[in-house]
C-alpha cells in the first residue's frame, strides 16, 4: 500500500494515486456523505484519458461543474440533472440494490474510491455516516483508494481493514450539510394525508426532500414507529426529539444518514444502525417487516397508477433508486402500506396524467397502494382501471380534472 498525503506536492502532478488507473477502467466513487470528494476532484482535474466514472447522488460541489470524464450514473441525481450534464451522463437504469451485480457486467476492471473514517486500534477504518454500492464492491475491484478524513465520526457503519487499500489520502473537512429544502403548505397538505394512513408502531421508509420533511413533521404525535430507509435526512432527528421512536438497537435502521451537523452527532452518539443497502431493505422486501409503510415520492402518474420517478421531457432528474423494492416490500408486509406522495401540479402541469409523458415507468400500477396529493387519497387497492382512473382524477387539481376526464374518454 503507498500512502499519500492530500498535502503532497505530487498530488496533483505525475505520480500520485491517478497512476493507478489503467485505460478502460470503470471508477466507482462513493455517493451522499460518503463521497471522497477531495479524490473526485483530484480525478477530474486531471481527467486521466480512457477511464470512466461512476457516481450517484452528490451533496458537494465538486460535480457542479464540467467535466472532460464520462461520466455513468443511475439517474440524474442533484448536479447531475443540471444543465452542465444534461445529456452527457449515461444512465444505467438500475434498482439501488442492484448495482453490486450490474457494473461488473460493464465488463470494466473496477477502481473504488471511498471515504473513511481514521483507523482505530486494530488498524481498520469505518464508513461514518453511509453505506452504499461501494463496499459490495471492495472485494470485486482492482484497485481501491480511500480518502481518510479525519472529520467522519465513529458510528456503527461497517469497518474496513486498511489492508483493503491500494492507497490513502489523508484529508480533514466536515462532511456535507445537507440543507432541508423549503416546507410549503402543498407539502403540508399531503403530508397530514400521509400521516393519516400510518399507524402507530408502523416501520417507516422516506428519503429526503421537501416531502419526505414534511412527512416527518406530520409523524411528530405518532408513537411506537421505527425507521428502515436506505436515506434519512432530518426528519429523523425530528422524530427522535418528538419521542415518536420505539426503543431500542433495531429502531432505526439505515445505509446513510443526509442532513445537519446536529443529524449526524445524534446518528453517531445513539443505537442508529447504519447497514449495507441489502441489510436495511433485504428483510423488507421478504415481507419480514410488520406494518411497513413506504412513502416515495414522483414526477408524474398517471390515470392506471403507473408512477414516473425518473425523467421529464428535457431529460433525466431522478432516478429509480430503492422506490419500486420497498413498495412492493410494504405491500408484501402483514399490515404494510405502499404510497406515492407528490403535490398534484408542477408549475402549470398536472402531475397525475392521463399518460405518461416519456415512456419510463419506476414503478408499475401492481406497486402501488396509496397515490396521496394536497387534495386527498385514491385507494388503488383492488381497484379495477376505471375505479383508478376515477379515484386519481378526483385527487387531481381541479381545474385539471375536466382534461383528465376527457382523456380517459378518449
């Protein structure tokens, strides 16, 4: 293992870690939190001929700008979907859990890049604040490097034993904020409908965003619930503080924790378990978790209940991520409820359509119990294509609906 220091002279000229790299390799950077962003920017800078990259969901500002690297992804995650990438990142169209199997069949020898925690007294590192498709991939890659940071705290996330590591930069910053976005009455609105459908003692599944804070907020009388969520924002905290969380070490289970520094003090001090991605959602989609409830969010949906979670007439914004397996999971759950949060307008535009407007569907109409908008629930359950039709036009904005009746004539 050759150890290099972020503060070398030689890390960004001839002969740091890039010289590990081969032409044809596929570069797997660590996502969210976890992202070893002083490696991608190191990578992009230098922008190594012949090798691709691999990234996910970014919270820095390090993929904000161009770049001379192909780049591949699952979805047009953050700044993925601006304009600086749109249409030059290639998607794999990929379940979240699946990409440990999918990008070894690119074919491509694997480089990982990763972010680690100091090493402790046995000589390993931990992952902090997320797990993700990276550390499926540890054992499968050429090449692996990690950026020890100094700053990711100590929690229960997976160790690594730094034998592991074809080479280490050294770096200190705090990992990324992770800002709630703005709460409006819309996301109120549906999220009080949300709550409405969880009951006490339920498992619960979110993500982040402005949705997914609202939810959180609306749980905040609940009692009894636990967490199984791949991505848990502030919400989180929010439910701790409110008392809303049952006791003890199986309460909360995560792959990453996104949001405030006081998030992830709390995430770090208390029995928040933080799991590869097939720890936290493999149960679920056995139907081992009673009383699952998973809210996702969408684009569009339209009038059979088939949910869009992914791309837009311009181009990519979202992706598939874990929405289609936990709600099927929450379907497969004795007393498990499956829904689509969403506000029924973006802009001008309805977002429950009489069709799709690109032909991608994230999930099908069989995975879907609950479509919930400011203006109420359609039940889907056993509902038969006309009843669907009926039940989501009467949740659609009003001045929509008269369209969207026409539509399902037509």
């Amino acid at each position: 293992m050759s150890v290099v220091r972020i503060d070398d002279p030689g890390i960004h000229g001839e002969g740091h870690w890039t010289g590990l790299l081969r032409p044809g390799d596929l570069v797997v950077a660590a996502q969210g939190v976890g992202e070893p962003s002083a490696l991608l920017e190191c990578l992009l800078s230098t922008s190594p001929a012949e090798v691709e990259l691999f990234v996910g969901l970014s919270h820095s500002e390090v993929l904000t700008k161009p770049s001379q690297l192909p780049i591949v992804s699952f979805g047009g995650f953050g700044p993925l979907s601006g304009a600086v990438h749109r249409g030059n990142v290639e998607v794999i169209p990929a379940h979240f859990d699946d990409l440990p199997r999918v990008l070894p069949q690119r074919g491509q020898d694997i480089v990982v890049l990763i972010q680690v925690t100091p090493a402790d007294a046995s000589g390993s590192h931990g992952l902090g604040m997320a797990v993700d498709h990276t550390f499926d991939l540890l054992n499968r890659a050429r090449v692996v490097i990690a950026e020890v940071n100094d700053q990711v705290p100590v929690t229960s996330a997976p160790r690594v034993p730094a034998s592991t590591f074809d080479a280490v930069v050294h770096t200190s910053r705090p990992l990324p904020v992770v800002d709630t976005p703005e709460i409006n009455n819309v996301h109120r609105q549906v999220a009080a409908h949300v709550a409405d459908l969880i009951p006490d003692g339920a498992t619960v599944q979110l993500g982040i965003g402005a949705m997914a804070s609202a939810v959180g907020v609306a749980l905040r009388e609940h009692r009894g619930l636990a967490v199984r969520s791949t991505l848990a924002g502030d919400w989180l905290l929010d439910l701790a503080s409110a008392g809303c969380l049952r006791p003890g070490p199986d309460a909360v289970v995560i792959s990453e924790a996104a949001g405030s520094p006081a998030l992830y003090d709390y995430v770090s001090a208390s029995d928040v378990q933080i799991c590869p991605v097939n720890t936290v959602s493999g149960p679920a989609a056995r139907g081992e978790v009673d009383h699952f409830v998973a809210i996702n969010s969408a684009l569009q949906v339209d009038l059979s209940g088939q949910v869009n979670a992914e791309e837009i007439a311009t181009g990519y914004i979202g992706g598939i991520g874990g929405q289609a397996e936990y709600l099927r999971a929450a379907q497969r759950s004795t007393g498990g409820r499956s829904m689509i949060a969403l506000p029924a307008t973006a802009g001008r535009f309805s977002r429950i359509v009489t069709r799709l407007d690109t032909a991608t569907v994230t999930t099908p109409r069989s995975g879907v119990d609950f479509i919930v908008t400011e203006y109420g629930v359609a039940d889907l359950r056993g509902r038969s294509l006309r009843e669907r039709a009926e039940a989501l036009i009467a949740i659609a904005a009003p001045h929509h609906r008269d369209a969207l009746q026409k539509g399902q004539a037509q």
